[in-house]
C-alpha cells in the first residue's frame, strides 16, 4: 500500500520511533494537562449527575440537576440571558477592537509601537484596576459621572448607576471593554509581523489595489492561527465574567441585572456548597464555550476563501 493513500497508517512502533524524542519533550505537560485540565472536567461531569454538599458521600439522582437548572431555576434562566447578551455584544466588539488597534499600532515604528501596546494592554494585567470606573459611576454627588451632570444642568439628582437595573449591565459592557485588549491584542500584534511583506507585492502585481483586499486575502489568511486563538480567547473571557460583576454592582445585584452564569456558580459552588448542582452549571457553560467556539472557528476557516 502507498504511503500516499490517505487509509495508510503506520504502525505505532515505527511513530514512536520516528517521533519519540518529541513525545518526551512533551510528556510533562502533558501530565499537567491531564492532572489539571482534562481529570477535573471528567470529575465535574460525573459529579454533575450527584447530589453532593461536600460533606455526605456523593449521591447518584440522574438528570434531576439538570431538570432543575432548566425547569425550575427561575435566577439561572435570567443569568443565561444576561450572559449571551454580555457576550453577543462584548465577544465580535472587544475581538474587532482588539485587530483594529493591533493593525494601527503595528504600523507605528518600533520605540513607539512598544509604548503604545504598553498603553493598551496595561488595563487587562492592572488587577483590580477597574474598580476606577466604581468612583467614576458612584451613586453619589462626589462620583465623577454624576458630578459632570450636576455641573452641566443635565441633571438634578444624582444618578445611582451601580443600583439601578437599567444601568448595570450598559456599565458592566464599557468596562469589559476597557479591559478586553489583553492577550489576543499582544497575540494580533505579533501574527502581523510574522506575515512576509513580500506577498504584499507580489499581490500588488496580481491585481490587489487597496488595503481592504490586502487584509482579507493576505492579512487575515496569513494569521489564521492568531485569528483563532484571538477568538477564543475573546469568547471565553466573555462568557466567563463573574468577579468584574460582583466587585462593581455587588452580589447579588439587583433584580439579577448583573447575573451571570459564572456568578450563578460562584452562589451554588462557594456559598452554597451544593456541588452537585454547581458542577451541573459547570457543565452547561463548558458546553456553552465548545459550541459557541466550533462555530466561530468554522466561519474563520472561510476567510480569504
């Protein structure tokens, strides 16, 4: 049988002993990986279909936590919808911004292209640095927002923007925002210096005239790799909010205008202790990310198509 035939297959052995030097350098992250990644979600999983409180032995009861979360969890089905919202609007914006601002500081030359990703990256590695934008929306007279608005006549009491449901999830997206030019903003900067200037004019001679085609021809098909991890990340950090939520307008917030899916689990998990239950959400959100990242990922497989 040829090797060409895409059904042959070589023996085990004859990989190993190809490519045995590699597995090795790999194996101890490997380990961690398993240890640490891929045992905790299979545990999660298992421990999903329990009622389990941390103190009695697991108990096997099936489908009920998951009947439960669906049927009966009245606060789950409000924290799903502001999640996909959060996520709708946060994920295709902050993944935009986080290409378009990498394009233009890439352009820049290199003492004040360093600066600038240093400008704009520093808000995702600050911490607790958003609890800036607590001052800035305060309830009260001396909060920066309201103090504006007296000082113009546009108002004439002070808003209380962190207490209102109206307010809280418009606040919660600006400063997702704010903080979303983190890894796939250092992970874009870095695809598009590796993409070989030399296809540039060799597409200048095919044809390609403006910097629209550019991008989608060369740009974009040459970094698909930083494309697709820029994508996930985006989507994750976006489905994955909880601490930003319960630092600004408090847990739980009112009327749950601020409930996410993560601060759902964060009740069940680490409040409640009723782990069963949590790992049940767990799962459902982990299932939430796959889904919602195969389908970006097969629609990024298209460009330059």
């Amino acid at each position: 049988m040829s090797q060409n035939d895409k059904s042959y297959r070589e023996p085990f052995s004859a990989v190993w002993k190809k490519n045995k030097y590699k597995y090795l350098m790999i194996l101890p992250f490997g380990i961690i990986f398993v240890l640490f990644t891929v045992l905790p979600v299979l545990i999660a999983i298992a421990l999903s279909f329990t009622d389990f409180d941390m103190v009695s032995i697991p108990k096997f009861i099936g489908l009920s936590n998951y009947i439960s979360l669906f049927v009966e969890d009245d606060i789950f089905l409000i924290a799903v919808k502001n999640t996909l919202f959060f996520a709708v609007v946060t994920g295709p914006v902050s993944y935009i911004m986080c290409f378009i601002f990498a394009w233009l500081v890439n352009e820049l030359p290199r003492i004040p292209r360093a600066f600038m990703t240093l400008i704009f990256y520093a808000p995702s590695i600050s911490g607790n640095a958003y609890l800036i934008w607590k001052i800035l929306f305060s309830s009260d007279t001396y909060g920066w927002a309201n103090a504006w608005l007296l000082k113009l006549g546009i108002t004439t009491d002070a808003i209380q923007w962190l207490t209102t449901a109206g307010y809280i999830m418009p606040i919660l997206v600006i400063v997702q925002l704010w903080l979303s030019l983190g890894v796939s903003f250092l992970t874009f900067i870095a695809g598009l210096q590796t993409v070989d200037k030399a296809l540039y004019e060799a597409a200048a001679v095919e044809g390609i005239r403006n910097r629209w085609q550019e991008l989608w021809f060369i740009t974009f098909p040459s970094m698909k790799p930083q494309l697709l991890f820029g994508a996930v990340m985006q989507i994750t950090s976006s489905l994955s909010v909880s601490q930003l939520s319960i630092d600004l307008v408090g847990f739980p917030s009112v009327d749950y205008a601020g409930h996410t899916i993560l601060t759902h689990l964060h009740d069940y998990g680490n409040i409640r202790y009723q782990m069963g239950y949590a790992c049940t959400i767990a799962v459902v959100l982990f299932l939430m990310m796959m889904l919602i990242n195969i389908i970006i990922q097969k629609l990024l497989r298209k460009i330059g198509e």
